[in-house]
C-alpha cells in the first residue's frame, strides 16, 4: 500500500474533506489498473465537487449543529417512549398524551414539546447492544468521541482529560469544516462534561490540540437560577476602551510588513500556522461579531421567557444567537453533573419528583422553544439540532443494573434502549425512526449505535465518517468507525 509522506493532518484533494483508509487502499492497487495517484486525486477532486459521490440523503446539509445534551441519561419511558399494558414496576407514573404527529405519543411531562415534534425526528432505537456502558463517563467519551477508553481509575470512573484523548465531534467539525465568518467556530456552555470530579472527558480536541479546544462558558450558580447568563462577562471578547478596530487593523498590517521582510521568521510562522490563528483572533476581536452575539439583553423579554428564565433555557437562546452569528458547532451541557442529585437526569431515586418539578419542566420549554424559534427563522433549513444523552433508564424501576441502589420510584443505567431527538439540516419531520419492543428494554426495529449517530451527523456536514485522522502517535484513525444512517433524512 502507497502512503503519501508526511500527510499527517492533510487531505488528499479538498483541504477540508480529509481521505480514508479506502482511498489509501485504492492508491495502493491503482498501478494495477494503471490509475495515477494524480489521477485518483483529480478524480477525487471532481467527485468532492458534485458531493464526493455520496448523494444518499442529507449530505452536507448542515452548516451548523446545536447539540443539546442531557447528562445523567432521561428515562425513555418517562418522556419520549411510554408504553401501555405493561407491569406497574415499568410503566411511567406520568399520564400518556398525545402529540402533535397522528400515533406519537409522548408523557405529560412534555406538553409544549409534544406540539413541535412535526419539525423532528425521534430515534426510540438508540441502543449499545451487544456492548453496553453503564458508567456515565465512559458513555458520555463513546457518544462524544466515536470511541471507548481502556483507562480506567479506581473508582470506575475514567481517567481525567488527555491530550491523548480522542476529539469531540466539535473539534472535527472546526477542523474539517472551518467557520466562514469571524466567529468563535465551538462553543460549550453551560457546563462541562462530568461525572463526579471527572471533569471534561470527552470535551476536548484531544490529540488535535487545542487550537480545536471549544470556547467554554460556566456561568457560577445553579441551573434554577434566573438570567444567570445575562451577567457573563466575555471581556476577552472586547477591546480595550482605547484600542479602536481600525487602529488594531492598522497595527496587523505593520506586522505583517515587518514580517514580509523577515523572510526566516516568515516561514516559521507559516509553518506553525501561527499566522492564520492571529488572523482569526484579530477578526473575531475586531468585528465584535461575537460578543454582539452574547448580548442577550438585546433579545425581547417576551423571547427569553418562552425559552425560560433559567440556565438551560437562555443557555439555548444564546446557541441560537450564536449559531445565527455564524458558529459551527454549540453543545449546551446540561445538567451540572452526570450524576449530581440536583436537575440531574441521573434519577435513581425520587424519579417522579424530580422529573416534575426539576428537569421536565426546564427540558421541555427550552427545546420547544428552541425548535419553534429556529423554524420560525429559518434555521432548521440548515442547523442540525440534536438531543440526546449517554443512555436510558432501566425499564423495570427499583432494581439495580449498574450497582447502584435505587428507590422503588427509581430507574438505574441503560445503555441497551433509549431515546433521542434530531431536527433540522434535512432530518425527515414528523417521524418516528426504530422502535423499541413491549417495554423499551431493546430495539425491536432499526437499532441505532451512538457511534451511527455520530456517522450522520459527519454525513450532514459533506463529511465521509471513515475520514482519517492521526492521533498522538501519528496514527491512521478514522472519525467513527461507523455508517450514517440517511434514513433519518427525507
């Protein structure tokens, strides 16, 4: 097999579309057919022109993705899935309401949301079979990443951030498909990736580096807490008060005078891409794109109250107004903690309770309201919203699965059967894609791995999921070693 050297971090033919470990085979056997490397990449070239051969459904789509994830795993059964003549220890204490969609039923749990799902689809199949996850960390790396760790601590939870990590999604996003305007390209808010003090695994470049890092914001207090938001301060965002954007331009140009007169400095730049990343600095500074963006206060009070007045709510009108203002990839992270007693999704016990009058109310008017608003505008033409976590809860309540102790009013870790949401970027509306079996505790039809739901939301983007990367190593890897799934496309 030919290897072209020195390619690390390099596409084959479209500076943004990477290659695969296909086309590295096929330059292997291209002798044999008396096919050129020029000639393949040429052809590659071509192909990436008219969509690189792949005109399955949805691809490249996006240009955009808010990502709403729900630390700590919803219970499939208690929002999105419920199901009917089923022992009392499985069916949701909550009442069964119709939804807006002919024959989807969801809980009275979501009844604003139960009006938007015409703009989305529901995956009632997401499952880990054969291999489940039951520890939040290592779901949260596999459903963030496209990979599981072997790193272990001693406490069974995983080993704090690496610089040998696998990347999040987002940082492939920005990296493939870099952003267009002078905009932060990846944005998390409001809280990390954790699980008890391991904090941001799975939320980080990884062996990118961290030029691909997301921009983080963590708002101090707790997610009740009203307009929190409203009084983040991005001050490195701003400009001095006596620096003006035409005097900081001006200053830009003398440097590169003087470099374009340093011929040895010059090149050292342009080989650590040092100067691209101050050009992309200066702009997203000076063109105060992004910190108009944060200024909530410009919205209506009649719009921030119809996402809710609490961290999740605005945490969702802020990745809308950031995703107008032309960021890539936004994942809202919500609640504190994968397995935190407070707003967690983590409900071993007590489910009914919280789900009522914690998570289920603040869950339901944020993403109703995100998904109307986003249609309203017409964002959802090309912005991917997706909402999930890293997995469901137990079918039978008050049984342990993962070693937990749970309440009879509790439901413990299930990787094998959950649901979640996708809308916008092509996604079919109004539709129910695989379904769970009597009592959601398996896929009955068309199961979905995380790593599959990865794969399109790489598809979305005109990304090949094989696309290779090179890890810290120097390493040949592919995005997710998985396919998309264009059903979810109409």
């Amino acid at each position: 097999m030919f290897i072209l050297p020195g390619s690390r971090g390099k596409d084959l033919c479209d500076p943004h579309a990477g290659h695969t470990r296909r086309d590295l085979l096929r330059v292997g056997g291209s002798g044999v057919l008396g096919l050129s490397l020029a000639s393949m990449l040429n052809l590659r070239a071509r192909a990436a022109e008219t969509g690189g051969g792949s005109g399955a459904p949805g691809w490249n789509r996006a240009k955009s993705i808010i990502m709403v994830y729900l630390q700590g795993g919803p219970s499939q059964l208690d929002l999105w899935d419920p199901k009917e003549n089923v022992p009392d220890n499985v069916r949701s204490a909550f009442k069964t309401i119709p939804s807006v969609v002919p024959g989807v039923n969801v809980t009275e749990i979501l009844p604003k949301l139960s009006q938007q799902l015409d703009k989305a689809t529901l995956i009632r199949s997401l499952s880990y079979t054969p291999n489940g996850l039951f520890n939040h960390t290592a779901a949260i790396y596999q459903m963030m990443t496209g990979y599981t760790t072997d790193k272990v601590s001693p406490s069974g939870q995983l080993e704090p951030p690496s610089p040998k990590d696998f990347p999040n999604f987002g940082s492939n996003l920005i990296r493939l498909r870099p952003a267009t305007e002078p905009m932060l390209p990846f944005v998390m808010l409001p809280r990390p990736l954790q699980e008890s003090n391991v904090v941001g695994k799975g939320g980080t470049a990884g062996f990118l580096g961290k030029a691909y890092d997301p921009y983080t914001l963590y708002p101090p207090g707790d997610d009740m807490q009203m307009d929190k938001l409203a009084t983040v301060k991005v001050d490195d965002l701003k400009l001095p008060d006596d620096v003006f954007a035409a005097r900081l331009r001006r200053r830009a140009d003398l440097r590169k005078s003087v470099l374009d007169g340093m011929r040895e400095i010059d090149q050292a730049v342009s080989e650590h891409k040092l100067d691209t990343y101050y050009e992309q600095a200066l702009e997203l500074v000076a063109s105060g794109r992004a910190r108009d963006a944060f200024d909530l206060e410009a919205e209506p009070d009649s719009m921030r109250e119809r996402y809710g007045r609490n961290t999740f709510g605005q945490s969702l009108l802020l990745a809308r107004r950031l995703v107008e203002a032309g960021t890539r990839v936004v994942e809202v992270i919500w609640p504190k903690h994968a397995n935190s007693d407070n707003h967690s999704w983590d409900q071993h016990t007590a489910l009914t309770k919280r789900m009522k009058d914690q998570s289920g109310p603040m869950f339901d008017e944020g993403l109703s309201a995100l998904l109307a608003d986003m249609d309203d505008r017409g964002l959802l033409e090309d912005t991917l919203v997706v909402a999930v976590g890293e997995f469901g809860r137990s079918p039978k309540r008050g049984v342990s699965t993962s070693g937990n102790n749970n309440s009879a009013d509790g439901r413990d870790h299930w990787p094998y059967c959950y649901t979640g949401l996708v809308a916008g970027a092509g996604i079919r509306r109004g539709h129910v894609h695989g379904s769970s079996d009597a009592t959601a505790s398996a896929p009955a039809t068309d199961p979905v791995h995380p790593g599959e739901l990865l794969a399109t939301i790489y598809h979305a983007f005109g990304i090949q999921p094989e696309t290779i990367v090179y890890n810290h190593l120097n390493q040949p890897r592919e995005l997710v070693k998985a396919e998309a799934v264009t059903g979810l496309f109409a």
